[in-house]
C-alpha cells in the first residue's frame, strides 16, 4: 500500500510543496536491537518518493538491508504545527548514486548547491562518496 498525496487537499498541498522545498528531513530506521535510529538527512522529492543519497557503509543502510521499515518528517515549521510525518518502507537502489545522476543531478544541484559549495562539494562528487540511493515510499501520512 502507498500513500499518494492528494494536491487538491490543503494540508497535502502544504506538504507538497515542503517536502519539494525544504533541505533537511528526518529519517528513522530500525536498529538491529529492536530500536529505532533517526539521522537528518537532505533528499530530493521525486515521483510521491524520497530519494536520499547516503554513504553505503552508515547505519540506515545496514538497518534497511533488514528491515525496510522507515520514517521519514519534516520539523514543524516556524509555528511549531506543520507535521509532515511519513511512514512507510525504504529499499537500497540496485544502482549506484552516479547511474541517477541523468535523472537527479539538475534538481539536485539547483536545491544543495550553496551547501555543498561551503563544503567543498558538488553533486558528482556527493554521489562519488555517498554512493548508495535509499528510496523511501510512503504509506501513511500523518498531517498537519
């Protein structure tokens, strides 16, 4: 079962458009020792999906490698009541971040590229190093 986004919906709109604007989201997985493990993390919004480049070896990619079960917010906004909180499943891509950069490489850098610029990085060299692509589907939305 997958979550879709109804645009014509006020409160999915507003999530929308936050999940397509804003550059740090939370992303919760299960630990190994049953507990959960939440990191921010910066992804792009693509096709009702996350997609979170991540370096191969962290700790979210081992979980996921067993159990897919994720979460995935968004703070709350300025007024402390604008929830975005989606869960769902998440699956390691079988390809490598490089091989999405013809899809994901113009958006990405136009929503990271002043960050990455303070950090000595580009979008090519982020996919070098953070070489695995977790995709995040949701199935339920909890909405303010």
């Amino acid at each position: 079962m997958t979550f879709e986004f109804d645009p014509a919906d006020a409160r999915h709109a507003r999530s929308l458009a936050r999940l397509e604007s804003e550059q740090v989201a939370w992303f919760g997985t299960i630990g190994r020792d049953g507990f959960p493990h939440a990191v921010p993390i910066w992804f792009l919004w693509r096709d009702g999906r996350a997609l979170i480049m991540s370096e191969p070896e962290t700790a979210k990619v081992r979980n996921l490698r067993e159990n897919d079960h994720a979460i995935f917010h968004l703070e709350t906004g300025d007024d402390g009541e604008q929830w975005t909180i989606l869960r769902g499943t998440a699956a390691i891509s079988p390809e490598p971040s490089m091989q999405w950069l013809d899809r994901i490489e113009a958006d990405y850098t136009a929503k990271y590229d002043e960050w990455m610029q303070r950090l000595g990085l580009t979008t090519r060299s982020m996919a070098e190093h953070y070489s695995a692509v977790i995709e995040f589907t949701p199935a339920k939305a909890i909405l303010q």
